[in-house]
C-alpha cells in the first residue's frame, strides 16, 4: 500500500471508522445493467429517484468525471441486544436498530469530511466529494470492490471482521490512490436471510424485490400498504432487522462504539398505545435528530396501526378505535384495519 493510501487510512481509523478500502470509479461496470433490469422489473416501486437518476448510479463516472479514486469506509452501529426479541412483544414497537438514537448521515458525513480535509491538507490540488447514502451513488458495489465486504444472498453488505451492522460512506477524489483487493463471496450455502424474511422480498438468492421489504413499506412507500403484506408487518413500525439479524458472520460484530448510536431507552420497545396518540408535534419532539423524522407523522401512525392490528391485543382496540376518523386517510384506512383484525 502506498504512503499516501497507508496514512489515509490510520487516518480514518483514528476518525472512528471500522474500515476502509479503495476502488476505482470504473471498479464495478456490471452494476448499470444490474440496476437497470431491477427498475424494468419495478421492483424499486414508488422510489422513482432510482429510475430518474439512473444514469449516475449506474456509473460513478458519469457522477463526477474528475474522480480517480473512491474511498469506501464503514461505520459500525452495532447492538448490544438482540434485535429481533422485541418481535415477541407484540404490543411493542420494532424499530430498525439504526433508527434508534441519531441520524447516522449526520453522523458519518461530519467524520468524512473531517478525513477529506485531512487528504486535502497533504494534497492540496485534491478535490473531494463525500456521500452518505442520499447521492445517486450504489454503495455496497463499491463497498465489496473496495474489499469491505460483499453482498450477501440479502443484497446487504456482509463483513467477515464486523458482520452486518454497519453504514457506508463514500470519499471521491481526484487523488490517484492505491486500490484495495475486493471481497468474494462468503455466504456459501446459507439462506438463512432468505428464509427469515416475513413478506417473502427475496424473489431469489442475491434478488431483492422492495415491494415486499418491510424496510421500504414502513419509510418509503406512501399510502396503504397491501393488505396481504400487513400481517406479515407484525410490530415492526420503522425498518426491519430479521435478515441482518440472522447472519452466521454477526459472530464478529462488536456493540457500535459511537454512543449516538446507541439505543435510546424510550425507543426500545416503545409502547404501541403510546406511539399512536403523537400528534405532528410529538412526533417531531420525540423524534428530533432522528431518521424516523424523515417519513412524518402519518405514515408512522399508520405503521403503528398496523403493528396494533398484528398485536393480538384487546386491550388496544380502543387506542386504535381513536384513530378511525383520523384527518388523513391512509391512517384511518389502517386503524379500521386495527380495529376489524382486533375484533376478529
């Protein structure tokens, strides 16, 4: 590794990223035509920036000509708990481990830009562009070209030194850097992700249809939801854990060592009754510097609607019943929902 590239990364080890690697903007031209064939499919559904800016995510290239390097870096938010023991708790909330305390794209992208100006000050011809995950930019291709990684049967980056839990972020520059080896394939014969998932998202191994992800229903899909995909919902009201959960490589993943990820008590396992009477502006209070802020108040009553439809519990039929005129009508459409499961 050159000295440049060396000092660079104990750089962004000394940040507090997990890991680093380098690739090429050209590193990965396989992924154009692979974006291309899950759009045509509309398995992207109502995410039309996907199709929009195709042109971009397909080649990082034509995001930036300039650009002679990506550096990739992850950012370990790992749990201390199990994730998916609150699925139990049917009158409790599930809430994606990352959701739980701040937004990591604030998060990560103060830490990148720290590096950046870091790799300025030794190269002061160097430009840069940083990205967390709201740029036409496909991260986790890059990431396994990177060598941080791969993608498993999921479609999610897997580690072999920190397993599932962990953000991407992404440093262009016109820096000449030395490359990293890319990671290969690790899942062998394991399908326990596949398995796992609830709604059935995984038309195949390595195949992601995000129609059916309970990630992509819960904060990315406007209106309601399919009826035949809400059961499978269960309490889960913002994300979903069950496919990062059960991977066999988790044996590696270590607690998250930054406390702004690190699980806010009122959020782990939240009462449903008491997530459902917010109102916009309790919403915005408790939910302040969060990522759930992003999808509203309406979706995420919604969401908690269906989680008390699922509940078995008759103990919140009249929490549910309260919602049933609700102004918007999608969260009224799923209190009646609630309120009809509830009474069998």
């Amino acid at each position: 590794m050159s000295d440049l590239t060396t000092r660079l990364r104990a750089q962004a080890l000394a940040e507090g990223f997990s890991d680093f690697g380098v690739c090429k903007p050209d590193a990965v031209p396989e992924t154009a035509a692979r974006l291309k064939t899950f759009v045509d499919a509309g398995r992207h559904g109502q995410m039309g920036w996907m199709a929009e800016r195709m042109g971009w995510r397909g080649s990082p290239s034509a995001l930036w000509p300039e650009a002679k390097s990506i550096v990739m870096l992850a950012e370990n938010y790992g749990p201390d708990h199990d994730p998916l023991d609150v699925l139990a708790h049917k009158d409790r909330a599930a809430i994606s481990v990352y959701a739980q305390n701040r937004d990591y794209h604030d998060v990560v992208k103060k830490r990148l830009k720290r590096v950046g100006r870091w790799l300025i000050e030794q190269d002061p011809k160097a430009e840069i562009k940083v990205f967390v995950d709201t740029a036409p930019v496909m991260e986790k291709p890059l990431a396994q070209a990177a060598g941080l990684g791969w993608q498993g049967k999921h479609t999610n980056l897997v580690s072999r030194e920190i397993g599932s839990w962990f953000f991407l972020g992404a440093i262009f520059t016109t820096v000449e850097l030395e490359t990293s080896d890319a990671e290969v394939d690790h899942c062998g014969s394991c399908r326990k992700c596949l398995d796992v998932c609830p709604t059935g998202a995984f038309p195949a191994p390595y195949q992601l249809d995000a129609r059916r992800c309970i990630s992509y229903l819960t904060i990315e899909h406007h209106g309601p939801v399919d009826e035949e995909l809400r059961v499978g919902m269960g309490n889960r009201i913002y994300g979903c854990d069950d496919c990062l959960a059960v991977c066999p490589w988790n044996k590696f993943a270590e607690r998250a060592a930054e406390v702004k990820y690190h699980g806010r008590p009122e959020l782990m396992g939240a009462k449903l009754a008491d997530l459902a009477v917010l109102d916009d502006a309790g919403f915005r209070t408790l939910f302040s510097g969060s990522p759930i802020k992003r999808i509203g108040r309406n979706r995420f009553v919604r969401n908690v609607c269906y989680a008390i439809g699922n509940s078995e519990d008759q103990g919140l039929v009249a929490v549910a019943q309260a919602l049933v005129e609700d102004e918007d009508a999608t969260v009224a459409d799923a209190a009646r929902w609630a309120v009809e499961r509830l009474n069998g």
